[in-house]
C-alpha cells in the first residue's frame, strides 16, 4: 500500500517535512487492556495518559520526511517481508530519564527482531534516515510520569501481529496526533 499524500502547501510556502515512524498498531481488544492498564498506572504516577487511539510500538522513527519520498518509502516497506507472529506484553517499567511509564515483553519473539532488522536495511538502502539507536520494544503508555514506588501488577496481554504500518505524527496541545499513512500486511 502507497502512503497517502499529505495536504498541500498554500502558494508560495515551502511544504514542511512529514514527521513518520513505522509501528505495530494494536487490534481493539489489545488497544482497550494497554488503555485499561495506563489508566491504573495513571492513578499511581499522574502525568500525561497516551490516547488509546495512539498506542503503539514503535519498530522504526524516521523524523522529518519529504512528501515527495513517500513512495520511496512504500516501496521500501513492502520489499520487507514479515511473517505474522504472536508476543506476549508481560513487563511494566518506567525510565527516570524521560519519565515514561512503558510495556514491554520479558521474551521477544524472533520475528519482531526479523521485522525491526530488515525494514532498517531497506530504509538505509532506500537513502532514509532513521533512528539508529538499539531497538528497545516497549509501548509508551504515561508521559511526564512521577516515579512510581511501585507500578500495579499487569495481567499479560497477548498481541497478534499480522501488520506494521506507517504514521504520520501531528503535533497537538493535548500531545501528538496520529494518523495511519500506510500498512503493509504480514506474509505466509
């Protein structure tokens, strides 16, 4: 699938870059248990609770794009070939250093590492840059959170994968906005 184009520019502006990620999108059920969950940690840390609608993990950012390398990117993203796979969301924690309150899983399954791996090479053999650092998977569920003494138990989630998908982040006074720009569907 081909990213859809952003709004054009008024006359005379130069158009902004887009700011993109790749991610893996949660299905409803497992959106409502990650939302359900952030709302409990909210109560012990307060800060900023993420949108449901906006809960995701991100596998890959990219920052500022040029609308006219979309379908560069597309083209990109669909020669990675992912196999749908199944992860189990069973650890909580919460970084001090940017004071987040995360998800993540104790084991993670060889296909996320395949997925993250292979839409590197061909982002970096596509020209694009990325976030070079160490994937670390985890759903970032409060921001601006207060050190917790300690985060309620989670019940582990189980998440299907069968997609990952690209987004377009909008700025917003509530926090960002996202909106799916493509999505590519896992293989067989």
């Amino acid at each position: 699938m081909t990213p859809s184009p952003s709004p054009a520019a008024p006359a005379g502006a130069a158009a902004k870059p887009l700011r993109l990620f790749f991610a893996l999108w949660p299905d409803d059920r497992v959106r409502a248990k990650l939302a359900a969950y952030a709302r409990a940690v909210h109560e012990r840390t307060g800060g900023r609770v993420m949108s449901p609608e906006g809960l995701h993990l991100t596998i890959a950012f990219l920052g500022g794009v040029e609308a006219s390398r979309l379908d560069p990117l597309g083209a990109a993203a669909a020669s990675v070939r992912v196999r749908p796979f199944d992860w189990l969301l069973d650890e909580a924690g919460y970084w001090r250093h940017n004071r987040i309150v995360w998800v993540g899983a104790s084991a993670v399954p060889a296909p996320l590492g395949l997925l993250v791996a292979d839409l590197r090479a061909a982002l970096q053999a596509g020209g694009f840059a990325f976030d070079p650092r160490p994937f670390v998977p985890h759903a970032t569920l409060v921001r601006k959170a207060a050190a917790p003494r300690e985060l309620p138990p989670l019940a582990p989630i189980a998440w299907h994968v069968e997609r990952f998908v690209l987004v377009r982040s909008a700025p917003g006074a509530e926090g960002s906005r996202y909106e799916i720009a493509g999505s590519w569907p896992a293989r067989r």
